[in-house]
C-alpha cells in the first residue's frame, strides 16, 4: 500500500515546508540547505523528486533555499519519503525560525574570520523551526564583508577581529592607511619606538573587518582576538529596518549563543503575532530590549 492510499494524515511538523500555489493542488515543497550546502547525492535525489513529482526544474531561493514547485498534493507525502531517504530534510515556512543562511567562511574563504558552517549547525540544532511571533531569519557571516547580508535578518552573527599592529616586520608603506575601508588607521611618529614611527587604530571606529589583517604585504597587522558581531532586528519585506548592534565584539561561539538564545526568548515573549523582532524593537525601545537581552545572555553563559 502506497502513503497516498493509506490515507494516514500528516503531522503538522511533517507538512512545515509545503506551501500551497496559486493553482489549486499544487505545493511548493521547500527544502532544508543548512549553510547552502548540500551533497551531490542529495542534489540527484532533489533531481528525480522534481522529475517525478514537479515539473522537472528546481529553484534556487535567494536565502539558500531550494524548493521544488508544482507538487500535486497528493504526492507531497511521497515526494517527502523519496527525499528523506537521501537525508534531505523539509525546510520552513510561517511564523517559525527558517533555514540558517550562512557563507563558507573560514573553511575556505580567506576572508573568513570564524567558522561560519559548524556556528550553523549549532543554530541549526538549537532554533530551526522553533516557533516564534513570526517568521524569524538568522544568517551568518564569515567577516565584515558580509556576504549572506546579515543586517537584512532578524539576527545576524559576522566574523570580527580586533586588530593589532606589530613593528617588527612593518616596512612603513602606508598602504593600510588607504586601504582600511573606514580611515582609522594613522601613522603618528613616535621616538620612543624603535623604528621611530608607529600605526595605531582608533579602537571605538573600527568596524573589526580583516581587511588590514589580510591585505598588508608584511603581515605587521595581526588579529589579536577573533570573535563574533551580533546584529538584531534586520529585516527586508514591506517594512525594512537595519539590523542594530547587539554587541560588537562576543569572544566566543557560547557567548554569540547565548545571546541568540536569549534574543529569540526575548522575541517569544514579548512580540506581538505576525510583529517582526526589529518592529518589536522599535515599539519596545533599543536600549531597553539590548539591555535585558544582554544581561539573560551573561547570566546563560555564567550558567554554562
Ligand atoms: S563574508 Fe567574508 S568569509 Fe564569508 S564569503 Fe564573504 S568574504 Fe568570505
Ligand atoms: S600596510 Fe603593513 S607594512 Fe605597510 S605600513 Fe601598514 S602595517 Fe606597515
Ligand atoms: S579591522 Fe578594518 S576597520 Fe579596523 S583598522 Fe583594520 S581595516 Fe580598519
């Protein structure tokens, strides 16, 4: 006996992913990409689902989803099994935590600052699908180029480190006097240092991105700490809002956790039905929801 005949009604949880069209029976079955990554086998298997069952194309959504369209409704359940046998697992829709976006990041980007896929798969593990006011996007970026456009979601976690410069090797080019992208490096003479001159930062404009760390010829810029932005509140849709800073420099993954666990708490607690967490936080006061939010999240990371 197939799924289809046995007539067995589908969990709510089975049927998260499926969204109607606009031609009656017809889904869209959305599909689960952690980081954008899947394997080649799970690409074949994707493959055969949307000959059999769609129209034979698949589509690429522009946060790392892959969706498969045209899915008859009475196929949804077989198409779901066919693909689960490949570990290809339904992603999310409504007012729940979506699919985590994130770049290569230090795996293979020489940009990357933080290890952006095994951050995602804790995320991953912690919050997708968890249910929240509405619907809620995290994304995380390897650095400050920020490639997966962090301040567009509701949380967003990007790579930064705290730079420090060293003498030894410095052959006093200037390059990184241009070439750090907000001009807070300067060059000041300093006779008390060996090599009579010094390039300093100022620490309260520097936005913490690898760029004088990765571009100077010498290696004289190193990265002291290497850690993690964390922006809330972003959103893109019918009312877009940029993401506010969090805190701008949390030392470890517990620490960038905990506070996107105590961010999402925050958000189930105090959002309103279909609210985005960043309208939340205008309706509630930045500072106020940064302050609580910040003081659970030490309180987590003292738990820990
Ligand atoms: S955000 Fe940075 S680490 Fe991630 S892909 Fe872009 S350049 Fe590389
Ligand atoms: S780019 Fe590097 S070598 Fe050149 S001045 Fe700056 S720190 Fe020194
Ligand atoms: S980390 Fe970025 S912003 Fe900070 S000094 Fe280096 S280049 Fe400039």
């Amino acid at each position: 006996m197939t799924v289809k005949e046995n007539n067995v009604k589908q969990p709510v949880s089975d049927r998260i992913g499926m969204m109607k069209q606009t031609q009656p029976d017809l889904y869209v079955m959305r599909l689960k990409a952690l980081a954008g990554d899947l394997s080649s086998l799970q690409l074949a298997a994707i493959a055969e689902v949307a000959e059999r069952y769609g129209q034979g194309v698949v589509h690429l959504s522009v946060r790392q989803g892959v969706e498969i369209h045209h899915v008859h409704k009475d196929d949804l359940e077989e198409a779901r099994l066919a693909l689960g046998e490949a570990g290809v697992e339904m992603g999310a829709c409504g007012p729940r935590v979506r699919g985590i976006v994130a770049c290569p990041g230090s795996e293979s980007c020489k940009w990357g600052v933080i290890d952006t896929k095994q951050l995602a798969r804790e995320l991953d593990e912690r919050h997708f699908k968890r249910e929240t006011p509405s619907k809620f996007k995290i994304a995380v970026t390897g650095c400050a180029h920020n490639c997966t456009k962090a301040n567009e979601n509701d949380i967003g976690i990007r790579g930064a480190i705290e730079p420090r410069w060293q003498s030894e090797a410095c052959t006093d080019c200037g390059h990184c006097l241009s070439f750090c992208p907000v001009g807070v490096i300067e060059r000041r003479v300093d006779e008390q240092h060996e090599a009579g001159f010094r390039y300093e930062l100022d620490e309260a404009r520097c936005i913490n991105c690898s760029v004088c760390t990765s571009l100077c010829p010498t290696g004289s810029w190193v990265a002291g700490k290497q850690g993690y932005t964390v922006l809330i509140g972003g959103t893109m849709g019918k009312i877009p809002r940029f993401a506010s800073e969090l805190k701008r420099f949390a030392e470890t993954e517990a620490e960038a956790l905990a506070l996107v666990e105590s961010a999402i708490a925050f958000y189930c607690e105090h959002g309103r039905k279909k609210e985005r967490f960043g309208h939340m936080i205008d309706r509630i006061g930045l500072d106020e929801v940064k302050e609580e939010i910040l003081e659970a999240a030490l309180q987590r990371v003292e738990k820990e």
